[in-house]
C-alpha cells in the first residue's frame, strides 16, 4: 500500500497541536493548583495551632481573644458576627434582589430592562472599601438619627450597605433563570385566567425556583465571606451577641485586626487568623458546592 | 350563558388582578430606581466630600501626616504596577485554562472535578486568597510584602472571572465553525487560533476588564500580605538609562495601593482624613465604573455585530 499523503508543513502542524495542548492543559491546571495552593496553606499554618490548642475549646469557650495573655478561643464569638451581618444583609438582599428579579423579568419593557441590567450591575463593581466608607461616614449617622443609642460601629449599618451590594447578585442570578422559565407554561396559566403577577408567583417562581435558589446560596456565600464593609463599619472587637445594634467583629474583620498588626511567622496570632480563614473556608466551601449544585440542576430542567 | 352574577364576579377578580400587576409594576419600577438611586447617592456623597480635595497635588504627593499635605502618589503608581502584575500573570492562564476546558478537555471526573473547583474558586472569599499569598507568596516563596505577592495574589482571585468568561465567549460560537475549519484540514489550535479566538475578543475582552476592575478595587488579601504600611518612595524604575535598560527591582519592592490607603484614610479619626479618603474613594470609583462601562459597551457592540 501506498503512503498515505502528507501535505506538506503538516508535520509542523502536528507538533504545534501537541506543544497547544500541553500550554493550555497547563492553564486548566493552574485554576486547581490555586484551590490546592489555599488548602494546603490553611492546613499546614493552621495545623501548630490545634497541637496548641485542644478542639473543643473552639466550641467550648465563649469569648475569642487568642492574643491575650489568658487567651480564649470561643470562635462561636466571631461565627455569631458573621450570622448576624449575613443575616441583615439577607434581609435587603433577598426580597429586594427577588422582586427586582420578578420585576425586570416579567413587567418591566425590554428596553428598560436591558438599560437597567448594566447599571444594576455597577453595584456590584463598586469596591468594597467604598462601600465601607459609605457605611461608616453616610448610613451610620443617618441611622443614628432614627435610633440615637446606635454605636459608631454596629452590625446593622454593616449588614444593611452589604445586602446592596448583593442584590445584583440576586437580581440578575435570579432574572436569568425565571426568563427561561419555558413561555408555554406562562400561556396556560393565563389561559386560565391568571393575572400577570399570580403567574410570575404561582408559575415562573416555582419554575425557576432551583435557579433562584442558588442565587440565594451564593448571596450568603458573598455575605459571609464580604470583608471590608465589616472590618470598617460593624467594629473590630470580637462579641457573643445577636443583636444588629451592637458592634463585634466577624471571622473576616478578626483577619483583618489581626493582620493589620505586625505579626511574626509562626505566632499564636498568625495561626489564629488561619484557623478562622479555615473556617471562612469551609462554609463558603459548603454554601458554594450547595450553588453551583443547584445552578446545575436548574440548566439541566430547562 | 353565564348567570349574571357569575360573569359580574368574574370581571369583578379581573379587575382587581389588574389592579394587583399595576401595583405590582409601579412597586418594582420604583424599587429598581430607589436602588440605582443608592448608586448615586454614594457617588454623590463621596463627590461632595471628597472632591474638593482632588488636585494636581493630591495626585502627585505622597502621604502624609498632616492630611492637608497627602496625596495618593504611592497608591496609584502601586495599583498600577499591581495590575501589570495581576494582568500579566492572570490573562494567559485564564485564557488558556477557558480554551483547554471549552475545546480540548475530554468529558470525564476530573474535567467536572476542575469545573466544579472552578465554580468554587469563584466564590472564595477574596481575603483568603490573602492568606494563601501569606502563607505561600511571603514566607515559603519568600517574596516578601512585595508587589509581586500583591499581584499574584490578585491575579489568582481573579483567573476564574478570566477563564469564565472566555469559556462562555468561546461556547456561544456555533459547532460549525469549527466544523468547517475541521474539513478544510485545519488542526484544532488552528482553529482555535484563527477562527475562534478572534470571533470570541470580545466576550473576552468584557471578561478582562471585569477582573480587571475588581483586582483594582480589592483591598482585603493586600491587607492580610501587609501591604497597609507608610509608603512614601516610589518602587526602583523599570527601564534604566544604562545597560541592561530594564530592571525587575520593582516587583521586590514594597507598595501600597489605591483602596488600601483610603482604608487606611477611614479607619483613621478626623473629618480631614476622612475628605482624604473620599477623594481617594472618588479616584477608584471612576475607574472602577468606567472600566466596567466600556466592558458593557464591548460586550453589546459584539453582540450587535455577530449574527451566526
């Protein structure tokens, strides 16, 4: 048999291919050796650290104060700051980022509509530290206003600034997957004489519910991890409270106080800011898993 | 023929879910602006303290104790030198990591295991990826508080708004193409690079800006690499006068950054201060939202121009 025929510089070509693939599979690579690169540093750093301490002091004591000289590591303190900031900007964000969703996906025109998406997003793009500023130095003094016993710093002023800032999270999240809610189950339900609203309430809600709850999942996980509204607006002194009124400090701020120290490599200090990144990892982890999950199942009905 | 009654209770509960969507619009119409509206307030806020304080030599001094005298040189030749960093590390990675997973990548676990990390590292909280750079960068790499930690570090927080991107620009190119380049003999990084890449700029060009812009304004992983010091010199030139004419001191250099020294400007007590930091506020906010305006712009216009 005859060779087969080889057009000329295709060799050349081939090699190009096989060195290609070897470049970009290399990319590919380097997003898991980032995931990789963050776990191994929280473990190894955070690792001393429990040879120090026993675990169960994390859950047993009820304050966090590791750079004391008696110190205490009640990380409940700093897990019930973060509840709460997350909790009052959930109170913004989700009813707000839904019925901008129904909104701008089932009433408003497509021309508003498609003005307004971008600018919506703009929220989003604002640096966080403006936002902390913002919270500080505009909403803060405005709230004290209304309620005069509100401290300088105070989760509400903290929380609420951070729940703006999710909304377009939600809101375009949430937009997208309602407008792809099939246009045939919207015309039965009016066909049975449903009004717009009950349509977007009884129908596409629940049609897109998979996709708005993972808008939801990944608000809290935005919410939990946001660190500069909080650091500069909501206080720096970790506190076992759940009143949004007070001031005290969540996993993130406590990173920041610490860090803005000068802390030596190897310090009870610096392996106690990366047991509560650990911990800042872990429940994004979840809340993250719990997202793209959900956004994976949304995409596969629709 | 309907009873009377029945058709007058059936106008009647039209009527009134008439009047419920009408609500309804209004109630999301005002929502929608009141929310834009907090936009402008912001902007406005900042304009009013902080703008006073913008001139030429705010942006040519370095800071200072007296706040009257400061001025952000420092930060923005920092920010600057950072994003060089960030841009130069993190656009081929991402780009490449959006072409191998969209056009090579076979459909198997660890394919979903690299997609699945990717939808995670998205959603990291940014100022871990600071402690990753603490520990890794700082100390085992020993590159110290640098510029080149800073970068790398920002550069790592934002590959999967890169590599997002490209892979969506990328997916929403039709089979054909490829198709057609496949029949005529062409290899698939021939088609990748003559046929897809350049159809897929601008998606790609709209993903870049995007992390761009959120690199320029994060603020938390500078902090937990130390980056918040008193920085009044400038890192090493990049290009000499004399041989070799280019020096790479500057990545070695310590820094400080736009949002890092308005952080520093709030967290510090005094009206004067804090107009500092509005100012500083007031410069990243322009960038910030003229960078994400003209990666609106790129991304309707290549919508606009592509009909497949």
């Amino acid at each position: 048999m005859a060779p087969a025929f080889v057009a000329p510089g295709r060799r050349l070509d081939k090699a190009v291919e096989a060195l290609m693939v070897w470049i970009l599979r290399l990319g590919g690579w380097a997003s898991v050796l980032v995931t990789f690169g963050i776990i191994v540093t929280l473990v190894t750093e955070s690792a001393p650290f429990f040879a120090r301490v026993p675990v169960v002091r994390l859950v047993k004591d009820t304050m966090w104060t590791p750079l004391f000289s008696e110190p205490q590591y009640g990380i409940g303190a700093l897990l019930a700051g973060t509840m709460v900031t997350t909790l009052v900007a959930l109170s913004v964000a989700v009813p707000l980022g839904t019925i901008l969703a129904i909104y701008l996906s089932e009433f408003a025109p497509a021309r508003f509509r498609e003005l307004v998406k971008p600018m919506l997003e703009l929220l989003s793009a604002v640096p966080t530290v403006v936002y902390g500023y913002f919270a500080l130095l505009a909403l803060t003094p405005l709230l004290q206003m209304l309620y005069p016993d509100l401290p300088q710093f105070s989760m509400l002023s903290a929380g609420l600034i951070m729940g703006i800032m999710i909304v377009p999270y939600v809101t375009s999240l949430g937009e997208d997957s309602m407008r792809s809610v099939p246009m045939l189950l919207r015309e039965g339900a009016y066909a049975l004489g449903d009004g717009k609203l009950g349509v977007a309430v009884r129908v596409v809600f629940p049609g897109a519910f998979s996709g708005l709850a993972a808008a939801y999942v990944l608000a809290i996980s935005r919410a939990v991890g946001e660190t500069m509204i909080v650091a500069i607006a909501a206080g720096l002194q970790p506190r076992m409270t759940i009143n949004p009124l007070e001031s005290a400090a969540t996993v993130t701020a406590f990173i920041v106080q610490v860090s803005l120290g000068d802390l030596p490599h190897g310090s009870i200090g610096y392996q106690s800011i990366f047991v509560a990144g650990a911990m800042l990892f872990l429940l994004t982890l979840g809340f993250n898993l719990a997202g793209h999950v959900l956004r994976k199942k949304f995409h596969r009905a629709s | 023929m309907l009873p009377e009654k029945i058709i007058h209770d059936l106008e009647r509960r039209a009527r009134r879910r008439r009047a419920i969507d009408r609500w309804f619009g209004r109630l999301g119409m005002v929502l929608t602006l009141i929310t834009l509206g907090i936009l402008a307030v912001l902007l406005l806020n900042l304009a009013m303290s902080g703008l006073a304080r913008i001139d030429w030599h705010f942006l040519t001094s370095f800071p200072s104790r007296r706040a009257a005298e400061a001025g952000i040189l420092s930060a923005w030749v920092g920010t600057l030198l950072l994003m060089v960093v960030t841009a130069s590390v993190a656009i081929p990675f991402g780009i490449a990591a959006g072409i191998y997973l969209e056009e090579y990548a076979p459909k198997n676990k660890w394919t979903d295991f690299i997609e699945i990390n990717i939808a995670n590292l998205a959603g990291v909280p940014s100022i871990l990826y600071g402690l990753m750079a603490l520990g890794l960068f700082v100390y085992s790499f020993r590159f110290g508080q640098s510029i080149l930690s800073g970068g790398l570090a920002l550069a790592c927080l934002v590959l999967p708004i890169v590599i997002v991107a490209t892979r969506e620009s990328l997916r929403s190119i039709p089979a054909t193409i490829r198709e057609a380049a496949f029949a005529l003999g062409a290899t698939r990084w021939q088609a990748v690079w003559h046929h897809l890449l350049p159809y897929s700029t601008g998606g790609i060009a709209t993903g870049v800006i995007l992390a761009m812009s959120r690199a320029i304004g994060e603020s938390a992983p500078l902090i937990t690499i130390g980056a918040l010091t008193f920085i009044a010199f400038l890192p090493p030139p990049a290009f000499l006068a004399n041989p070799p004419f280019v020096s790479f001191e500057w990545l070695f250099s310590p820094y400080s950054a736009l949002p890092i020294q308005m952080f520093n400007w709030v967290s510090r007590p005094g009206e004067e201060f804090h107009a500092n930091a509005a100012a500083a506020g007031l410069v990243l906010m322009v960038i910030t939202l003229s960078m994400n305006g003209v990666a609106i712009l790129i991304r309707r216009r290549a919508q606009r121009n592509i009909h497949w």
